[in-house]
C-alpha cells in the first residue's frame, strides 16, 4: 500500500485512509496470566456505532504533523459508503476520503500521537473527602473547566504535560477505543477550547 502514500489529493478540508475490512471484529486482550486472548464482537447488531464501526485506518496523506503510513484514530462514524473511493488495493482494503475533524489521533508503538491543534488530556477532581469519623470516603468532584495535560504535540507551547487547562465545560468529551489491544477512555482537548492555565 505504500505506493498509495501521498498519490490522491484530497479536496477541502479532508485526509485519505485506508481501512482494513474485520479490524473492529476481535480484539486482543490479556487474561489474568498474562495470556493473550483473542475476543470477538458481534457486529451484526449494535446500539453503539463505537462498538461496530470503523475507528482506525492507515493515513494515505500527510496531514499537519502526521506522516502517510501513520496509524490513526477516526470517529466512528466517520466511514462509510458515501466517502469510499473507487479505489480498492486488495479485496480487504477500502480507502476513504473523510473529514479532517474526524482524525483524532496518530497511534505509534508508544501510544497517542497529538496532532498539532489539539491535545490528550484526563479529567480532574477534587481530592478525596474523609467524613467527621474517618470512615465513609465522600465521591470524588469532578472539576468540569479543568483538564490536565497527558500529552501534546510540539507545537503547542503555552501548555505543558502535567498542566492544568481551564477549559470550556464542554470540552471534555470522552472517547472509548481500542489501542494497542486494550479498551482505553481518552479525552482530545482542543487548544482553541483552553481559556487558560490553572495553577495551584
């Protein structure tokens, strides 16, 4: 597929991927002895497109500071019918043409990569309230304007990993995906969304 790389241009504001055919339909996960186990989803009927739908391709085109051949994060309803090309590299193999907004990550063997323009942030709460006896631990507040930074591209420099953002209260929209074979719940906060630094 790396004949691919960079050969279709994109119209407007929109990336190429490709996407494997059953990429969603087993994931790998760990039992408790470390074993991997290879677990299956029945897609032929879902309630929850993030459960059956595409979220990951392959970049065809540079996009910002992601490199053709990046392995990405999509929306998940961000592919479908209406945007597959008449291009097809073998018969497991689709390619789409969606819309830049819908790209949310690159994902390498280290994790996330931030794309330039928005960051990987995690929620913050109150600390731990103890009761007048000692006993009964009160839930922990969630701070909804704050967001701590977990990692950000390079060209972002207002902010640092570990900082906290004040934020609009809407921009903490969790996503659930699997990356790298584990389930995982991560927050793409947008640098336009951060209306300052929190500090202690």
């Amino acid at each position: 597929m790396n004949n691919l790389y960079n050969k279709i241009k994109p119209v407007g504001k929109r990336i190429i991927v490709a996407i494997k055919s059953g990429s969603k339909q087993s994931h790998i996960i760990k039992d408790e002895n470390g074993n991997d186990v290879e677990l299956y989803i029945d897609t032929s009927y879902s309630w929850d497109g993030r459960v059956s739908n595409h979220t990951q391709g392959i970049l065809l085109t540079d996009y910002k500071n992601l490199k053709a051949g990046t392995n990405v994060l999509l929306h998940h309803n961000s592919i479908d019918d209406d945007n597959k090309l008449d291009i097809q590299p073998d018969i497991n193999t689709s390619i789409h043409a969606v819309d830049e907004m819908f790209l949310y990550f690159g994902i390498d063997d280290n994790g996330l990569i931030c794309i330039d323009g928005f960051m990987l942030a995690e929620r913050v709460y109150d600390e731990d309230d103890v009761s007048p006896g000692g006993i009964i631990l009160v839930e922990k507040k969630q701070r909804e304007s704050l967001l701590r930074i977990l990692a950000k591209p390079e060209s972002i420099n207002d902010f640092e990993v570990g900082e906290i953002a004040i934020v609009y209260k809407k921009s903490d929209y969790e996503m659930t995906h699997n990356i790298g074979g584990k389930v995982q719940k991560i927050i793409r906060l947008k640098y336009s969304d951060c209306l300052g630094k929190y500090q202690d």
